[in-house]
C-alpha cells in the first residue's frame, strides 16, 4: 500500500561507490611450514590463487532509461523554464563519481551537462551539434583520422568493451564551448546526492538519488537542448585542471561521447508544474458527459453512464446503457439487490421498459472477471483446485453431521484461502488489471488535462469478483456449492468498504515522475486551513499510472478535498527572475531547514558569461557561504540553496 509519510531530504556531497570502474587483479598466498621441525626437510609450501575482475561502471551509454529518475524540465516541455537550471536525477547515486574527470579528486564528476540555445548558432546553423553513433574503434581513432575533431588519445578499452560497441557522440567547435564548460572548480558543486528521511521512522532512509545540474539557463522563447556528456580524463593535472581543448583553433571541433539528451522551450508560462494544473478542467466534479436536455437521458448521464454497442446472444445488435465502476454517487440502495453467486451474467442483465434500453454494467463486470481468471491460466487451475478440495470437506463434515448427530457442525473450512488467490482478489478489489476502456469507457468522460472525483461501485466490484470466482461453475449444484465456500465470500465481504477516489489526464502526469497526492474527508479550499482535528487524511489504497499522462488514486473513506504536489527528490532548481522591484537575477538564500530567509538575498548573480546566463559556480557559491558562514560549504549544501519549491494545487469536490 502506498505511504503517505512526510519527512525531510538530506543534501549530501557525494557518494563514492565502494569500488571504481577498472579490472582488478587479486593474488592470495598461503604458506604452509613445520615450525617444530617434526617432518625431516620439511622447508614448507607455499600455495596461491590469483583472480581477475572487473567493475564495469558506466561508460559509453546510452544510459537504461531505468537508470534515470527524472529529467527536468521535462522532455520535449514547453513551459516557463527560463529561470530554472535544467538537472538530471539518477537512481545510482554512485553514478556521477564511478569515473574521474582526469584529477582523482573524488567529489568530481565524470559527468556534466552541456546546454546549447537555438540562438547560439544564429550565424551557422550547420555548426549545431547533432548527435551520431559511430564504434569504440571510430572514437579512439578520432583525433589520428581527423585532424579538425579533437578526443583523448590515450583512452584504453576495459574488459566488455569491444572495438565495434556503438557509441553516441557530438562534435561542437571550439568557440561555442569556451564560454559554458564549467571550470574546474565549478566541477565541485555541479552534481550532490539527495537522500530522504521519514517523520515516522527516521532511520529508516528512502533510496539515494543522485543530481547533476547544468551551469547556464535556457532560452528565454526559444528552444534549448541539454546532453549528458562525458569528461572522464578532460581535466587532466598535466594540463593545470582545466579542460584540455588538445589545442584545437576556434573552429576545430570537440568530441563528447553523449549518454542521454533531451530539449526544452520556453515559451508558454502556462505550461508549469502549477499552471498546468490549477488550468485542469474539473467542471464537472465527476466522469459524466455533458448534460441532455432529454430527462430521461438525463437521468443516467448523471450516474455516469454512456451508451455502448451491445451484441445480443441471438445475434442481434442494439445500443445499452453501460456505466464504468468509477460512479458519481454511491449506491447504497442498489447492492442488497443481487445475491451471490449468480450462474450467468445474463442473470445481472437490467431493463428499463420505458426507454427500451438494457443496462450491461454489472453483467460486464461480471464476464470481465471471469475473462481476467481465465487469462490467468495457473491462477485460475489454483482456484478451480481449491474450490473442489473445500467443497469435498464441507460435503463430508455434513455427512458426519448426519450421521453422528452429536458433532457440533463445522463453521468454517478447514482449508485457508491460498495466498495467490488472496492477493488476486484483493487488487481487483481495487482496479488492478481491469482494462481502460472499461474505465473509462467515452473520451468524453476524461478529457486532456481534467480531473475527475469519483466514488467505487462496490456492487460493479463484486460482480467482477464473482465472475472471476466463477470458475468450474457448470451447474446448479457447482453454484450451491459456490454458495457454501463461505470462507472466500467473508473475504470478499470484507474487502468492501468506501472508496473513493481521483483520476486525471494531464501532461503533469507524464512531465513530473514523483506526484504526491493527499486526500482529505473535508471540503476546504485554503491551502493552509485543513484543521487536523476537523480533516482527516485518508489512506492511500492505490496510486498508479494508467496510461502516460493518466493517474488514479484510490483512497478508503469519502475523499473531499485533494492536494497535488511533487516529491522532494523532484524539486528543481534556479534562480529568482529580474521583476520591477529586483531587476537582476537573484537568489534568496534558504536556512539549514530549507526555509527561505528574506534578508541573505544574492544580487547580481556572478557570471562566467553574462550573454550566455552562464553562472559561476564557484564564485555563487562563496558569495553564498559569505552569508552563511559555514566551516565547509560543499555541493550538498549547494544543492540546497539551489532548489526552487514546488506549490501545493488543491481541488475540492464540488458535488
């Protein structure tokens, strides 16, 4: 079951890994001697073993996509990002420091983020750099066969590493890098790790994630490109540190082997985190398309039904009335009007002689279920086994009631619901597994970027468990004693209870990996007014993603209020934009707790490149240390200062 706990991140400067990347040879001696002299001649004997490995590290790439958290801005965005210095989160928190930069200084990275404008290429759109893949050979070659392109000559291949690996690469003249490579010593505060802690059990610790984050900031109105690139040997000590250009004239070219890259615009402020979903359609509250004028149309597009195409058993076809379980309301007069089990989902079939239409919810879930068993072959042998061993356990209890008539009768079975089974059901107790289309059943109930309140049809839920229970029921006798396994039904039973929940469509969804959602039991519409002592936070039962840019979230209890915000892991990082008050770029300063402090505000920002809005790192970062007066001030620290919080949007169920 999702948490909801809250906590804090803690902002480290780097995480070594244990071993670096390279082949390791490992020799063990072991000398045996009688130091008493009792064998005659005895000099001892010397025994040993010697083994080679290696630790193969990232190197050449592309990078897993599983390998990445979170890029941000997100790929291919097109929002207000012109104040935000694009990062890269990884889960291998070891990443960024499994490689040198040339000097073993260990809290550099081997990676770092190259950013180039659309503007900057305005003279010759030629010289923009394009990614291409050519062979480890090619690379190593590169400087000996072309005399113009620029690479380490004295790059060896480790063990795995073939000649023909392919291997992705940009060539960028000279000129267009001298302004944006970061300095060595802004190396240092380029990349950190960030790792949470929970209010509710502190020594308990999420999974690290490490960051690297470029120096410079996008295009104001224009589009950017960002690339992952390696610097592994670029910065050697020969060379004072700094990046070595293998004396290449201006418009020589320089080769980066690139892992992964992505572009960003900036150009429309409504497509932020916030404004995109303060600018979600939520009218109405619920999944229901637009209002009829017909009444009696009217009266089930309020439930949220929508009408399907329905095959007869005799071949004939018409339209029905069809309704997914994500209800409008709930249906408490409804669910004491079905007894289960029923043999047949025809049995669940309604009529409504007035207009002449079926309605197929509940028969749909019913066959849906058993579909989704069937599916399941071993699932559903299991199931089939189960039922007939506790069937001929009850049938032989009531035999041996009958007769020794002094027996107390057996209340329950004397066989446990498997745990498989216990798990099946139970997720489809909350939707897991259960196609889209049955959810969603018309476009029109879930438009792009909306979001929905809904409440779950336990009765469409228990035609689902039902059907899928079904299995090996035949006859009238294998329905009574489906009937009897009453060990499952209290199961069942059990599992239902009020849920309701949200789901939205929305390129949030997609854009920003790691969405919190809170649901509350109170309708309150200030962000700062939820009284703990009047509003409850509801457990989260499921949170998942249905489709890309689709989220659903369940929660037990009557959801009305819901908070959407990000992960702190997600939390981004730049400046504060020139406004008519502070018309340069700033950066107010935060305390150790993450709090801003209004009165350390650093104005103006120092640049390496002024045109270029590339920042100097390493002068930020003591101006930032001058304020707050630590003994180390570390890209940890950094990092911290650096994040720009992201706002908490609320949406209140309207019914």
């Amino acid at each position: 079951m999702p948490t909801q706990e809250k906590g804090q991140v803690q902002f480290i400067q780097f995480h070594q890994p244990a071993l670096e990347s390279g082949t390791y040879h490992l020799k063990v001696e072991q000398t045996i001697k009688d130091t008493q002299n009792r064998i005659e001649g005895s000099e001892g004997k010397t025994y040993s073993r010697e083994l080679t490995f290696a630790v193969q590290g990232e190197r050449f790439g592309p990078l897993p996509p599983n390998d990445i958290y979170a890029v941000f801005p997100p790929l291919e965005s097109l929002g207000e990002h012109s104040n935000v210095l694009p990062h890269i989160t990884f889960k291998r928190s070891t990443l960024p420091w499994e490689r040198y930069p040339g000097t073993t200084e260990k809290s550099l990275p081997w990676l770092i983020l190259l950013l180039f404008r659309e503007s900057d290429f305005d003279d010759n759109e030629d010289d923009t750099p394009k990614t291409k893949n050519i062979t480890l050979s090619e690379l190593i070659a590169t400087t000996n066969n072309n005399s113009n392109i620029k690479y380490p000559t004295d790059m060896e291949l480790e063990l795995g590493q073939t000649l023909d690996q392919q291997v992705t690469v940009i060539d960028v003249k000279k000129k267009y890098l001298v302004d944006i490579l970061p300095t060595y010593s802004d190396l240092s505060y380029t990349s950190h790790v960030r790792k949470g802690k929970t209010e509710e059990n502190p020594q308990t610790t999420e999974e690290e994630y490490s960051t690297i984050i470029s120096n410079r900031l996008p295009e104001a109105n224009g589009k950017s490109t960002v690339y992952l690139v390696s610097i592994e040997g670029r910065y050697p000590d020969s060379n004072g540190n700094n990046f070595d250009y293998q004396n290449a004239g201006d418009d020589d070219y320089i080769r980066f082997v690139s892992l992964a890259s992505w572009e960003l615009s900036c150009i429309d402020p409504a497509q932020s985190f916030t404004q995109l979903l303060q600018r979600l359609n939520h009218n109405p509250s619920t999944p229901r398309l637009p209002q009829s004028e017909n009444l009696q149309a009217e009266a089930y597009l309020k439930k949220g039904y929508v009408t399907v195409p329905h095959s007869l058993r005799k071949g004939s076809k018409t339209y029905s009335w069809y309704r997914s379980p994500l209800t409008t309301n709930f249906n408490v007069q409804e669910q004491a009007t079905y007894q289960f089990p029923v043999k047949a989902s025809d049995q669940l079939l309604r009529y409504d002689s007035n207009i002449g239409m079926f309605d197929i919810s509940y028969s749909a879930a019913w066959q849906l279920g058993r579909m989704l068993m069937l599916e399941n072959q071993g699932l559903a042998v299991q199931l089939f086994n189960w039922k007939r061993e506790v069937v001929q356990v009850i049938k032989r209890l009531q035999q041996q009631e009958i007769q020794l008539p002094l027996i107390n009768p057996p209340t329950s079975e004397t066989k446990f619901i498997p745990d498989a089974l216990k798990l099946w059901f139970q997720g489809l107790g909350l939707l897991q597994g259960i196609p889209f289309n049955y959810l969603v059943p018309d476009e029109r109930l879930l438009p792009p970027e909306s979001i929905r309140f809904f409440c779950l049809d336990s009765v469409w839920v228990d035609c689902l468990q039902d059907g899928a229970f079904s299995i090996g029921r035949v006859t009238s006798g294998d329905l009574l004693d489906d009937g009897q396994i009453t060990k499952l039904n209290d199961f069942l039973q059990a599992q239902n209870k009020t849920i309701t929940g949200i789901i939205m469509r929305s390129q949030v969804v997609s854009g920003w990996p790691g969405l919190l959602v809170d649901g509350y039991d109170t309708a309150v519409g200030d962000l700062d007014s939820i009284d703990p002592t009047e509003g409850q936070l509801l457990p989260l039962l499921r949170m998942e993603n249905l489709a890309k840019d689709v989220l659903i979230c369940l929660f037990e209890g009557e959801v009305k209020t819901v908070d959407i915000h990000l992960k702190p892991e997600s939390m981004h990082f730049g400046l504060d934009a020139p406004t008519k008050d502070s018309p340069e770029w700033s950066k107010n300063l935060r305390d150790e707790n993450g709090e801003l402090m209004d009165k350390f505000l650093i104005s103006p920002i120092p640049w390496n490149s002024e045109e270029k809005e590339v920042i100097n790192l390493q002068d930020f970062a003591t101006q930032m240390n001058r304020y707050l007066n630590l003994e180390e001030f570390t890209s940890g620290q950094f990092g911290l200062q650096m994040i720009e919080g992201v706002q908490k949007v609320r949406f209140v169920f309207q019914q």
